[in-house]
C-alpha cells in the first residue's frame, strides 16, 4: 500500500521524503529523544542513510516497513516519526515503534500517534496482532501504550545492548479484536 496518509483531530501519518531529513534528525539526533532507544543519538549523515532506506523500503513489493512521518495537521510540520514492520516469525503480526520531537512531549501527540499506527496496522493492512517493546525506565511510554489499549505482556531480558550495557525490553500487545472492542465503544 503506498502512499500511507491517515489522520486524526491533530495529526497525520504521510510517508517520509527527503526533504524530511531535518525533522528526522531533531528525533533521531536528540540525547533527549533517543534515552529510552535501542540506539545513541545518529548524526546527520546516518539520518539521511535512514532516510533513504526508509524511502525506498516504501516502493518495495511486498511492502514489509511503514516507516511515516508524524505530521502536525496545523503547521504541516513533521513533528515525529512512526513505523509499523512485519514480523517474519508471525502470521499477521507487526511490530511497532514512535518517536517524537522532546518539545512536544505532554500534549497528547504520542497516544494519538499510537492510535494513528493501531488504525493503520488493524483497519488498512489487516494485521491481527501489533507488538511494540519500551524501555523499562521509560514511565511515559507505558502510558501511553497502555491508553491505546495495548497489554504489558512481559519482559525480553537483556534485549539491548546501548553504551555497553545490557537492557531489558518490556512487550506490549495489542490483537485486532481487542481493537475493533474498544473501536466500537
């Protein structure tokens, strides 16, 4: 499916471009942003092979990663980044993964950026089961996950290895009929 644009009251999800390199790398360059990451802050020239590879992985066929940017509906500002790739060991089944920009943090933006991607994995791609892990020390996301409806399912011990030390991942869950349950409500 390509091109990816769905929206809420605020945002929106549209593939990514080139020219979206500067908002990548406000998140992906940030020691904020990247804390509770699998990876250290990325230079400019690693966002644009991100870019890149993100751009192309959209024209591929069979479409394996939606890699979309979060964009304020407002300003049309990309604010964040979202993605959604198929987990090859599950029928169905996706994983999932936001991020947004450190300054707008607070206003609501990462549960709807969850929802968009939940809508977008359930309601346009069929998926039956959409699995995202967090950091342990990462309070706001678990929020966040838990308000979109997605279940703490458990821990993945010593999952990442950043600046030389292991981390654990907590999994969240969430499968298409529990999605459509709390659609319908």
């Amino acid at each position: 499916m390509y091109p990816i644009c769905r929206t809420s009251a605020r945002l929106g999800l549209r593939e990514l471009s080139h020219e979206d390199v500067d908002a990548v790398l406000a998140i992906y360059g940030s020691v904020a942003a990247t804390e509770h990451m699998s990876f250290a802050p990325r230079t400019r020239d690693q966002v644009e092979q991100i870019v890149s590879e993100f751009v192309a992985s959209a024209q591929q066929t069979p479409r394996n990663l939606y890699a979309l940017g979060v964009v304020q509906q407002d300003s049309g500002e990309v604010i964040g980044f979202g993605r959604l790739a198929i987990d090859p060991h599950q029928p169905r089944g996706a994983t999932m993964g936001f991020a947004l920009r450190p300054d707008t943090w607070g206003s609501g933006f990462g549960l709807e950026t969850v929802r968009l991607l939940l809508g977008l994995g359930f309601e346009e791609l069929d998926f039956h089961r959409i699995w995202g892990a967090r950091s342990p020390r990462n309070a706001a996301s678990a929020k966040t996950l838990t308000a979109a409806g997605m279940v703490e399912e458990g821990i993945i011990r010593e999952h990442i290895l950043k600046a030389g030390q292991w981390r654990d991942s907590i999994v969240h869950a969430i499968l298409d009929r529990e999605w459509r349950e709390r659609a319908a409500q």
